[in-house]
C-alpha cells in the first residue's frame, strides 16, 4: 500500500510544476500528530528546488485539493517541512481485499520479478562445531533469502566451504597430535614433523577435536604424510556432517554446499589469474604474486598468491565470484562477519571488472553481521573456537528449540551488536517475544473456530461489501483502525527488509502487529451471546494470514493452541 500512496504522491509532484523524487520516507508520525500517515516530501522538494517551504506547501495543497480530494480527504503541513495526511478509507479496503484473496500469496511485487539472487551466507571454516554467532548469520541468510522469494525473486542459497588453506592444516594437525598424544593411530615420523611445523603459532582445542581424533583413528589405522589430504578432506567432512544437522535442527536447507577444492579442480584459477592479466592488475613482487588492489577502491595492493605457491582468501573470492557470476545470477548477496570488513571495496571492484568484462549487469551486496553475546545469569559468557571454549548452537536449540532460537537473533539490524539472554529465551510466557507473537495466531484460530461453529458456512464473499461501510465508519483512535492500518503496511515491511538486508524490522511489526491484535482481543467483541460481527471476523481474518504469513517467512511455527 505505501508503494501506491507514494505513486500517487509522485503524481502530486508532476501536477504541482515538480519532478518526481524517488528517495522519500511515508511513515507514521509521532503520537502528538493526529494524522495516519506523513511524508518529508516538502523538505525534499524544497531543497532540491530552492523554494520555500511555504510556496511548496501551496502548489501541493492546490494539487491535492483539484484533483486528489477523493484519495487524501485530510492533509496539513507540520514543521520542519512534513505533509501529513489522512487516506479514503476504499485505500484501506483494496489492501485487505488483496489479503482476504491472495492469502499465503501475499504480496508479490513486479518490480522483484526476474531477478536472480544468489546467496551466500554462514560459510563459516570448517573448523568446528557452529556457535551461537553463525546462528545470527544463518537466520539472516534464510529469512532474508524467504523475504526475497515471497516478494518475487528466483532465490538459491549457498554455504562456500573452505576446506583448504592454513586453517584446514592447523585443524588436521591439531587432530593428528592429539592421535599422537593418545597412541590412537600408529603415526609415521614424517607425520610428527610436520605437525610441529604447521602447529608452530597457534592449535584448535576443545572436546570436539577429541571425537574427530577418535574417529579419524578408526578410519586410518597408520597415519602417513601421503594420507594427510585424505585426511584432511575426511576431518572436513565429519565437521560439515555436524553443522549440517545443526542446520537441519534450525530449519534451514542450502541449494548447494559448494567446496573450495572443487573450484581449483575445475581450472579457474588459471582462468582468472589470466583475466587479471587482461586488465593490467597483476605484478610479481617479492616473490609472490600481487594484484593492484588500489584500482578496485582497496586502501592497498594485494598479495593473491604468497611465495610458497598459497593462493590467499582474497584470490579464492574472485575465483568464487566469477563461478557466481557464470552461473547468471544478475544479485549477489554475501553475508559475512564484521571481520571481513577490509574485503569489501576490492571484491566490489573485482566484480564490478569482471562483470563488464562478461558483458553482464550484475548488483553485488555484502551484509556485515555484528557479533552475538551470549547471556546467561546476567553474565556474559567468553567464547573462542580456537581455544575450544565457546557453547555451540546445538547447546542453545538444546536450550530453548528453534523457534525462539531464530527469532532472537533476528531482533536486531546485523550492523549492530546482539546481546542473546538466554533466561528470557527460557521464559514460556508472554514475556518472551516469540510466544506473545504466537499466542496472537491461536487467538485468531480460537475465535474463527468458534465462529465456524455457529455459522458452519461463513464465507468471505457474503460479507465483503459490508466490510467496506464498516472500514469507512471506524473511529481512527479505535484498536479496530489500528489494527487495520497495520495490516495493510506489511508489504512495506517486507520491502524495508529488503532494501536494508534486514529481517529485524519484520519481528518488530509482528510484535507491534501482536500487541494491537491483543488490544483488540481485549477490547472488542467478535461473539457475543452466539452472534458473530461478521465484519470484526474478517478483520481476525486477515489478522491470522498476516501473522501466520509472518512467522512462516521467520520459518517459526504458528500454533493453532497453546
């Protein structure tokens, strides 16, 4: 609906001498303005044109009052510069039509249509068990992935698995010294020489790497320097089993686990180190080879490939990148740590080059997701997977169930940090956000049951002309209007969602969305002594899709009871 009004307001401008503007916020105002919606057109407007704030007003006024009298039956300017108004309640009731007949279809947006999207999201080393942070990661990427699906995007969702480099060798030699420590295996002394060299800095602990040992023990009964890949691809393997049924428990399914090796089997490497060449980016140096990294927006050059033979990170991303890009994915979305932030601007110009260079219009976006907190008993609890102390997200699902789980790492935008309190997740009353949300859904389902009840052949169709003289009579201060203005913003929600990559402003509307369906409850009698308000029942109608569509794109259960 906001889409339309800001249609229609673009209309406004052309009418009053004005180009359109395309950036402008609709939105609710504060508590003291008695109006429905408001909008900082007339700053904008201003600003641009360098008018004054008051000749604007008149030319927009004039407009509306000659040709949009049927659709802002009541508007008025506030300082600095807003234009607040009241809508014809018809706009109300052809947004919840659409949702009366739409139902789980609701919305689906053109403008989202023929976009393909792929994205990467947790890719997280696989280097031991998930924890609570790459849960946060991990509902990002699904829901945002939902969202972008229900608005009309063709979606596929990828975990990138690093299963080569350093990390993956510290990781095998961790495990193979603890084979040695145990005499689990017997261990080739080539064997121990080259785990004091790989385990010169730093080693992973932890219980986990003491069940992997044990494992890899039952599986290589020698342990040889010629198996140590085989080895190393089986510690891989045990690892991505493990946080594949993590994924599972959470309820999250990829399209496709892609590996790393894979992609140098494949012989893009070779490929692309000769469409770097092609652009005049690389240079040897020092020994290694280094692209010009401050052309594609970097504060430096890089090194791509060390001078012992190692590619780095940022030589696999454009590897990966171009692989994306090849399969005709025209918007890459990335979600990584916060840590990667030093990545950004030279893969956006990677891609940026590359995709010119193929001759393909390709959006690339990189979400930085803040780390979790974990609280407990009010304490903060300190987590290091290289140490092996950190609690996992099985810990947390073991805890508190998916549900909770997944909304509480959605509350917040990814650029901010995120304190998990695991002694509210616990809470099983209203309290807790996820069983107040959920509770408003089994309302809905108990009063539509009991409605069925009495009236076993109620239909929509019967009663929609009459909801449209109850829409039009409603008090605007009545929980009844609110609830309808609510309702009717929810694709504007979505949208927000998208256009930030945050899913945080979909909780905040279904508790919001909750909270006045509760008031509503409370307030307003649907049945009363076995007579049914058919037109308040459409209102529960459209309520339970709305929230029931809400939580299914959370990928939280909607309860029928409680």
């Amino acid at each position: 609906m906001i889409e339309k009004i800001k249609k229609i307001l673009n209309e406004v401008l052309n009418d009053s001498g004005f180009f359109q503007v395309k950036d402008f916020e609709v939105k609710e105002p504060p508590p003291n303005i008695n109006f429905e919606f408001s909008t900082n057109l007339p700053i904008l407007i201003s600003k641009k044109y360098n008018v004054l704030l008051e000749d604007v007003y008149n030319k927009i006024e004039n407009s509306i009052n000659n040709n949009y009298k049927n659709i802002f039956i009541e508007i008025n300017f506030t300082s600095p510069g807003f234009l607040n108004f009241n809508l014809d309640r018809n706009f109300y009731y052809e947004e919840l039509k659409k949702i009366f007949f739409e139902k789980e279809e609701y919305p689906c947006l053109d403008k989202y249509k023929n976009k393909k999207v792929l994205v990467e999201f947790i890719s997280a080393n696989p280097t031991g068990p998930l924890h609570i942070g790459h849960g946060r990661c991990a509902v990002l990427g699904d829901v945002l992935s939902n969202i972008l699906k229900k608005m009309g995007c063709e979606v596929y969702k990828e975990y990138y698995i690093n299963d080569r480099g350093r990390q993956i060798d510290i990781l095998t030699a961790s495990v193979v010294e603890v084979i040695i420590l145990e005499n689990l295996s017997e261990v080739e002394e080539e064997v121990f020489s080259w785990c004091r060299k790989v385990l010169v800095d730093s080693k992973y602990k932890g219980e986990y790497i003491k069940e992997i040992s044990v494992e890899i023990s039952k599986i290589f009964k020698k342990i040889t320097l010629n198996e140590i890949e085989k080895i190393k691809t089986k510690i891989v393997e045990l690892i991505m089993d493990n946080i594949k049924n993590t994924l599972k428990r959470m309820g999250i399914d990829f399209d496709s686990y892609l590996n790393e090796t894979e992609l140098y089997k494949s012989g893009l490497n070779q490929k692309i180190k000769n469409l770097l060449q092609e652009f005049g980016l690389i240079e040897e140096k020092e020994g290694a080879l280094w692209v010009k990294a401050k052309n594609l927006g970097d504060e430096k050059d890089r090194v791509i490939i060390k001078s012992d033979g190692e590619p780095t990170y940022f030589f696999s991303d454009i590897i990966y990148h171009y692989y994306k890009i090849m399969r005709n994915y025209n918007w890459l979305i990335n979600i990584w740590g916060t840590d990667h932030h030093g990545y950004v601007e030279r893969l956006r110009g990677t891609v940026e080059l590359i995709s010119k260079k193929l001759e393909k219009e390709v959006k690339l976006d990189i979400i930085l997701y803040q780390l979790v907190s974990l609280i407990t008993k009010n304490q903060r609890v300190s987590m290091s997977t290289r140490e092996g102390r950190f609690i996992s997200l099985d810990e947390v699902l073991d805890e508190v169930g998916s549900d909770v789980t997944r909304f509480f790492l959605l509350t917040k935008s990814p650029n901010t940090h995120l304190d998990f309190d695991l002694e509210l997740a616990k809470e099983h009353s209203l309290k807790n956000p996820v069983y107040y949300t959920q509770y408003a859904h089994t309302r809905c389902v108990g009063i539509l049951k009991e409605a069925s009840n009495l009236e076993p052949n109620f239909s929509i169709e019967q009663y929609i002309d009459d909801f449209r003289d109850y829409i039009s009579n409603l008090d605007k201060t009545s929980y009844e209007f609110k609830l309808v203005k609510t309702l009717c913003v929810y694709s504007n929600v979505l949208e927000k969602c998208i256009e930030n990559f945050s899913p945080h402003y979909l909780c905040n509307y279904l508790i919001d969305l909750s909270k006045i369906f509760h008031k509503f409850y409370e307030t307003t009698r649907v049945i009363s002594s076995n007579k049914i308000d058919f037109c308040r029942l459409l209102l529960v109608v459209a309520s339970k899709i709305i929230l029931k569509n809400s939580l299914s794109l959370l990928n939280i259960q909607a309860p029928e009871k409680m």
